[in-house]
C-alpha cells in the first residue's frame, strides 16, 4: 500500500510564518504553490505545508518521528527555535511539542533505540 501525507498548518502572517518553519525545519520550502503557501517535504511523499489562514489559525496539533531527536532539537536551537515542552512517557518514547507563534504545535518523536 503506497502512503503519502500532506499535513497542513494554518497561520496568520504567512511572511513570518514561513521565516520561523524554516527556522524549526532547517531548510527552505520544498516549494511555494502560491503566494501564501509553503510545503517542505520531510520524506519522500510525505510533507507539511503551512498556509495562510487567519481564521483557522493556531489549531493544529502534529507530531514527526526522526531517528535522532536530540540531534533535530540541537539543530532547532541552534536555528533559534527553542521547544515548548520536552516530554518522556512511560514507554521511553520522547517528543519535543515546539509552538509557533500562533499556537500551533508541531512535535517531534523518537523512539528508545
């Protein structure tokens, strides 16, 4: 079964928007399909796309599994992004929420090796 994703994440003010997911990702946008939309591809197929959308934004809630955590929120830090909340559950799996500056939570995963 083939799988693509394309998450999507509504904000207010597309120009800093955009600015700080470059920031929290790491690179610029794997493309601009208008104006007021950013889609970065994280893996073959399976993207997020933020887009302009003052009355839907700061609701979304996503999470991203990486193979190396702590390498992802250092390269965040240093990028000037810093997480919200750190969290470890009970089954040792770890995520790290980040909020922009609408709300809206994106965080990333991983799993004990």
């Amino acid at each position: 079964m083939a799988l693509e994703l394309f998450a999507g994440i509504c904000v207010r003010d597309f120009t800093t928007a955009q600015a700080w997911y470059e920031r929290l990702l790491g690179v610029p946008p794997s493309f601009l399909p208008h104006a007021t939309e950013a889609v970065w591809e994280l893996a073959e197929q399976r993207s997020l796309y933020i887009v302009e959308n003052a009355d839907r934004a700061g609701n979304a809630v996503l999470t991203v599994l990486v193979d190396d955590l702590d390498t992802w929120v250092d390269g965040a830090a240093s990028r000037g992004v810093e997480p919200a909340l750190s969290e470890t559950y009970d089954n040792g799996v770890r995520k790290v929420t980040f909020r922009d500056e609408d709300g809206n939570e994106v965080g990333f995963g991983g799993v004990p090796a």
